[in-house]
C-alpha cells in the first residue's frame, strides 16, 4: 500500500494530540538491564494470580453463557451492588447501585467525564502539577486547562479562590475542578480536609463540577484516611472515580465512577457508543473476588508491602541524594518527588540517566505550564528492591556532579 | 443527597444524545418468557467456554505477572503479528503489526477512528438504513450524517456519486463514508464488488475516507467472499475494522483495527487518555485461542450453527407470513429485514407484540432521516428454534391482521 498523506483530513484535536509522556518513555525504556524507577505500575509480585485463576476458571466453567456473553452498559447489577457498598463502607459514600457506571479503568471514568461534562473551550482547573492523563481527557474533548499550585497539602484553595474570582471578574466561565485528593500523582500529597471543605465551597458558590479522580486512596501506609469528595458534597457535585487496577489488578482494566443518577445515565449513552460495555469476565472475577472478601484481604497486603517499599526508597533517598535535593515522605499511593534546586533541568538529568540504565519520569509534563523542570517522579510500586537501591545512588551522583558546589 | 440539578453544565453532544434503541429495548424485553428475535447477541451455545477457560486458568498460571498487568496501548505485539496474518490469509489485505490496534471491541475502533478524523460539524455519509452504533459514534464526535439508501447489493454508489456530486456544487466538503460491506445491520445485504471499486473511486476523487466496519464478515453461509475494500484499496483511505465478539465472545470485548501507520499512532495517542490500553487477560487468551486453530475451528463451527439458524427462520417466515411482506436472504451475519406495506407502521406493531411477549427492533431507528416506519429487523442469531417459530408465527397472524384485505 503506497498511502498517501491524510493528515489534512485529522480532526484538530488529533493533530494537535501529543503522546502521554509516560507510555512513551516506558517504550525508550524496555530493556531488561534498566533500573526504572519511572511507571506507576503495581508490582506484579502482588498480583492475586492464583485466586483470580482459579474464579475465572469456576466462573467460565460454570456460567461461560453470562460471563462470555455482552453484558449492560451500565456494568454488571450485582457488582455495582457491591461497589454502592464499597463506596459505603470504605469510603462514607452513600448511593445507591444506578449511581455507579462500571468501566475500564478509571482513565474511561474520567473520558466520559469529560465526554458529558466539557464542550469545546470550557476550562478546567486542574493541579499545577497533575496527571496528564487527566488533562489529556480534557483536552481530547477540546476543554482547556488552568493550573492551580499544589503544595504539601495539596490544590492550594487560596490561589483557586484567587483564580475564580479572577477569571469570574473577567466574565470567563469555569466548568470544573479536577483533584487526585489522595497521595496525588505526581507529588504523592494529600489534599487536607480544610481544603477539601473549602473547594466544595467554591464549586457551590461558582458553579462547577469537581472530577474527584482517587486510584490510590486504599493504599494508605498510615495516619487516618480523609473523608472523600464526594461523601461531604451536599448538592452533588462531585464525579468520584475509582480504580480496581492498584487494589485487584490493572490489566483487567475495571474502573467505576459515583455521580448523580441522571449524570451516570449520560455517561452510560456515551459508553453505548464508546465500547458498548466493559469486559464481562473481568467483572464476574472482580464480583466473586469482593464477595469471598479476598478485596480486601489484597488491599492489606498491599498496603504492608507498599509500604516497605517506600520506606526503602525514603531511606535510599536520605542515604545517597544531597540535601540541597528535597522530596516529601508520602502517606501512601506509589510516588515521591524530588525538588532539584532551580537551575538544574531533571529533562537533562534523565537523558544522562537512561544512557546509564536509570529511569525516571521528569516532572514538567506535569506542569500545564510548563513549569517544573527541575522537578522529577520517583516511583517504588514497580521496582524491586536492588532497582531502587542502585537506581537512587546513581542518581544520587550525577546530580552531585552536577550540584554548584 | 440531594443533588442541585446540573443539567445545564453538560456538553451540547451529551445532552443532546439519546441512547441507543437496541440497548434500551433489550432492558425493556428482559424477561424470561420474552420470544425476543430483536437483539443480535451471539449464541451462547457456541461460545468456547471450555476452551477459553483452560487458556484463561493456564495463562493466569504460567505468567499472571503479564497477564494482569497493563499492556501497551496498541496491544500485545505477539497477537498484533498473529492479526497481521489473519488479516493477509483471510481478508486479503496486507498489512505490518504497525498498522494494527487492538481496541475493546470494534465499537471502539469506529469511536477513536472518528476522534481522529471527526470534527464538529463534518458530514460522514451512512447507509439509509445503518447500523446506529456507528452513526451515534459519528456524532458523539459532533459530526453529521447523511444517508445514502441501500438496495439488495448495498449502498447505492450511484446515489452516492450524485450527493457527492452534488455537496461539492454546494461548497459542501465531505470527510467520510461509514460502510458495513458484508451482511449489513440491519439489512443482512451485501455490497457487491462492482460496487467496491466505485466506492474506493469515489473516496480518491473526492478525497474521503472510508470507515468499514466488518463485525459478521467471518460468518458467510453461501458463495464466495468479496474481497475487503482495504484490499482493493491502493492509497491508504480505508479504515478497517473487525471484531472478535461474533467469532469469539462478546464479553471479552476484543476489536482491532487496521490503517496507515500515521493515523493508527494517532488513534493509539486518543486511545491513552481513553482507556489507557485493551484488557489484557483477554488478549493473552485470544492469542493462544488463535495460535492453537481454535478460531478457525470456532469460525467454521459457527457458520454451520448459524446457517442452519438462517434457514430455519426463514422457512418459518415463508410458512407464516403473507406475501405481501417482502424480505431478503441474507448470504451470511445475523439479520433479516422485513419490510410491510409502506401503510404499516413497524413501531406500532413492536408495540403490539412485545405485549405478546415477541421482540423484534424497529426498522425507524436505523434511517437517519426518519423513514423506514413500515421495516423491521429480525435476528436468528441468538433465539432457540422454538423460539424463532412461535415468535414468528405470532408475528405472522398480528402483520395479517393489520393488512387491507
């Protein structure tokens, strides 16, 4: 086939559409010999592989004609019982079952989301610095984005109530907030329960929606969780979105998101159309694995083994980076970030540090604003042990070489 | 919760969307006692489940770690290479594991092949009738549709060239066409190879791209197949998509799309911020089903099931329908199209025999414009023998009562 060139028929979101910076340099970085300390993927070594073998298999032997068969749109009845109770029990969320959509991943949460939610040039405020795979679904709906500083307690509501007002006296509409409430990608900060109540104040007083995206709040490693969004929201404002890929397993890609009835029916027409209906397999599997309580017997064991790698990693960091490097100590989820002084470029630092078989994700596509670039990611989810303990000396020393002494 | 009513937030497309009439019907007529001949779910009596159990529990034994993880957004590469081959063996079209995707389904192929190449407001051309699942992805991206009626060989090219014709008189610019070549939903016709090649013509003079959506093309009960317009395609327009859920199971949601390399890395950016990556337990499953035959096993045991559903149907239709109803034999797929006297009106009738416990879907849905109230969509695929007689028995008596004497 000698194509010739349609670029001029992509639609201009398309065009202009960059690769996720993360599932790009995890391609680079696919070789054995590397120490990567770059994707938030789970540690397979947690994995409940014998147990999800063994439902799968009772599942498909027992009812193939259900569990192969296409399911609702909405997901599986039964488990978005379950998942109402979840919500409950877990997380002080009360609603009731036609208020959960069951979805692959949370990342499909978020894109109907946006899909119901965002038209062409509505703004969206967003964490300064956030996941972009968040301000990717927004920006694939066309919505455009605003940063908001994040500090060691999360979005700083100062400079969001500062922002609103700014904007509202230029006659300029927001749409909405989107906030990773709990140990947030990338920073690993926890947004306070002051500033929680105060941006459910704002969304109320300014009209906005709140994307109330936690994929990491069950991995707490200590302190008392906080309460949801969504469970202090009065008028219903919040889209609360929750992941199964860290507490059960990503690649069966099951995600699920809580909002008004009405909403959810939205959401639901979009999927129609979207992919029809998640994977009818993995949520038979997710249902039995929640109903013979191995849930949350997995997120227990993840929390303990989480935890010891972080740990590590926050012990390696004391022992081999300078202290003119700062990062925080997470309470939970998979990251820490690392603060370079200002005029070293982690961009720089993560070329030096690929060629020595070292990754990391550098922080400023993180940065709507293209800011942060002497910031970085560590992650101790994926690594073992000896990756961390190598790849934190590495980098230990060649950001001592490059240090102004 | 008492939620505050947020309707006026949602974008134009949401809260203009309606949701699709199969899957609402199907919620309508799920009871037991229903003789439903209106969804075209597969037959969970040739679903592999036995087989797909062992694969599932030995995959999940021998490598959970890959199995549960994420994978890459473009999909397992070893079952891209197995896809490339089926693509080449079966369909004739040569293509690198570069120029494939794999996706949740083949619905959501069309959604990120519209995402790349749909703009608000571009007019995508769609059979007169069309399977609404396409056309509802058409304008989940603000696109618009205009129909070009379908005869017993398929869409009509001469009507096509003269709206071409006439658009392009008009200033009017045209992006695409969205075409379902064998078997279409919900006629069951066939587009015959004459009319292939206009098609293909036409796309390069008027510069388009052809959307061809291929879900039943495996499942041909008589004469030969045609070849894939991508085959016969030499500058690269052609889209194409396929699906596993007739050849496999629905509930794993496995698609796959092929294209140019350039427009293929476009959909897999837009398909990172949608979902992140294909389930990948059912990838690793769907491999092993391919490299140990057992879909082509699977493809020719279904045509023979299927077959024998097609004529059984429409022995029972020639035994208990006037001759005043006119409807076709479909060569393969799961459908059969029954058209009234233009007087009749098929909504009504649904009306009347779903209070019979008998379903059917409306022909209206399926015409863009409104036509279409006197046909009907008859599936074999899914219901028992017993229930394909007495449902069309019942329908038979309730059309003659309705007819002029």
């Amino acid at each position: 086939m000698s194509a010739v060139n349609l670029t001029h028929l992509y639609s201009k979101i398309a065009a202009a559409a960059q690769p996720s910076a993360i599932r790009e340099i995890c391609k680079l970085i696919d070789r054995p010999e590397m120490k990567s300390l770059a994707g938030g993927w789970p540690d397979p070594a947690v994995f409940p592989g014998k147990e999800i073998s063994s439902i799968a298999a009772d599942q498909l032997i027992q009812r193939a004609d259900q569990v192969l068969q296409y399911g609702t749109t909405e997901g599986l009845a039964e488990l978005r019982q379950e998942l109402a109770q979840l919500a409950r029990q877990r997380h002080g969320i009360e609603c009731s079952p036609e208020q959960i959509l069951i979805t692959h991943g949370s990342a499909q949460a978020m894109d109907l989301a946006c899909r119901v939610l965002i038209d062409p040039a509505d703004v969206i405020l967003v964490g300064l610095p956030t996941y972009f795979g968040g301000t990717g679904a927004i920006k694939a709906c066309g919505g455009e984005v605003i940063g908001v500083p994040v500090d060691n307690t999360g979005m700083n509501t100062d400079r969001l109530a500062d922002i609103l007002k700014q904007m509202a006296d230029n006659g300029k509409r927001i749409k909405g907030i989107y906030v990773i409430p709990n140990f947030q990608n990338p920073t690993g900060v926890t947004l306070s329960l002051k500033r929680r109540k105060i941006l459910l104040t704002l969304a109320e007083s300014h009209d906005l929606v709140i994307f109330e995206d936690d994929p990491y709040g069950e991995l707490r490693y200590e302190g008392r969780p906080l309460p949801a969004l969504m469970s202090l929201d009065t008028s219903g404002r919040v889209i609360h979105m929750r992941s199964m890929s860290k507490i059960f397993a990503p690649g069966m890609r099951i995600g699920w998101v809580v909002g008004q009835p009405e909403m959810i029916r939205k959401m639901v027409i979009a999927k129609q159309f979207v992919d029809c209906a998640t994977n009818t397999l993995a949520q038979y599997v997710l249902l039995e694995f929640i109903r013979s309580r191995l849930l949350t017997k997995t997120i227990n064991h993840n929390i303990k083994h989480y935890r010891r790698k972080r740990d590590y990693m926050l012990q390696q960091l004391k022992k081999h980076f300078s202290r003119k490097v700062k990062w925080n100590r997470p309470a939970g989820g998979f990251f820490i970030f690392i603060r370079l002084p200002e005029y070293l470029d982690a961009t720089e630092l993560l070329t030096e540090a690929v060629d020595n078989n070292v990754a990391f994700v550098a922080g400023a596509p993180f940065y709507i604003d293209g800011s942060g670039q002497n910031t970085f990611r560590l992650s101790y989810s994926q690594a073992s042990k000896a990756d961390i303990a190598a790849g934190v000396k590495a980098l230990g020393a060649m950001i001592k070489q490059r240090l102004k002494t």
